[in-house]
C-alpha cells in the first residue's frame, strides 16, 4: 500500500472545547491511483493533508507511507519522508517571488535530490510541455498569471517524481 490511515484521528482543544477535526479517517491508496479529498468547508479536508502529508501529528491513529508509520519517526525522518516521496501543492503555492520559475523548480529539486538526472529531466521537460508552461520558465511569478503560477507549483511537485503527489 502506498499511502493508508488506520483510524486517524485529529482534535484541537480551542479554549476549554475539543474540537474534533477527523473522527477515525481509513484510507487506503495504491500506486497508480487518482484521489480526490472533497467535503464542505470545516470538514476537515486540509487538517487531513496535513496529516498525511507528515506536516502535524495525529491524536491517534496510524499514517502509513509505504508502510511506515510517519508517528513514529522523529523530525529528521519526517522530513527525509516528506523531501523523497511526497509532492505537495499548497493552498498559496509558496513560489518565491524573487526567483524565475525556473530557479523555483531547480530548488526544490535539489531538495529533493534529482538534480541532474537525465531521465528526471525529461519527465520535466514533458510535465512543463503538457502544462504548457515550457515557455515561460525564466519568468518571476509576479510575471505569470494566476493559472500558470498554479501550474508552475504543480510541475515543481512533481518534479522529482515522488511516489505521492
């Protein structure tokens, strides 16, 4: 399995109130496939990501990627876990607005550790191709529009080809 919850659970304490964001959440997802995490506002759908995505701890319950379980791991290897098999695309894109869009992939690709692969490389020339952003790489995000800054965070995800993205 790639990426799965065993009763995941999730509450914050807001004053002397629990809130409870995730009440027992079992996910099981395989290499290959498309999921889409959808719901009304204040579901729970971003604390989830966060979750799975090893950016905060459960209250309970078990992530599992590729089998191993992110509570369990200190901070170094949560980081390792989130730098090699994760590609995130977050809500503000976090672009950085003194870098080309280009400069912006080359970084997050040397986190990653792929740069310089050839058939990283490629995989990239043909995301940008598909997103129809191949032109506009020297550009700073302040010179792209709304869409292609969105498509230049997700090319930058999956730029080093992560198991989950």
């Amino acid at each position: 399995m790639l990426l799965e919850t065993v009763e995941l659970k999730k509450t914050y304490r807001t004053g002397k109130v629990d809130v409870e964001a995730l009440r027992g959440v079992n996910i099981r997802i395989r290499a290959g496939e498309l999921v889409a995490i959808m719901g009304p506002s204040g579901c729970g759908k971003s604390t989830l990501m966060h979750l799975l995505g090893a950016m905060s701890r459960a209250t309970s319950g078990q992530v599992l990627v590729e089998g191993q379980d992110i509570a369990r791991m200190n901070d170094a290897e949560r980081t390792a876990i989130r730098r090699t098999k994760l590609g995130f695309v977050f809500q503000k894109l976090n672009l950085l607005p003194t870098l080309t869009a280009r400069a912006n992939i080359a970084i997050a690709r040397t986190i990653q550790g792929s740069e310089g692969d050839e058939k990283i490389d490629a995989y990239l020339a043909d995301i940008l191709k598909l997103l129809k952003i191949d032109d506009k790489l020297d550009r700073k995000p302040s010179e792209l529009s709304g869409g292609e800054q969105q498509r230049f965070a997700i090319a930058r995800a999956v730029s080093g080809r992560p198991p989950i993205a």
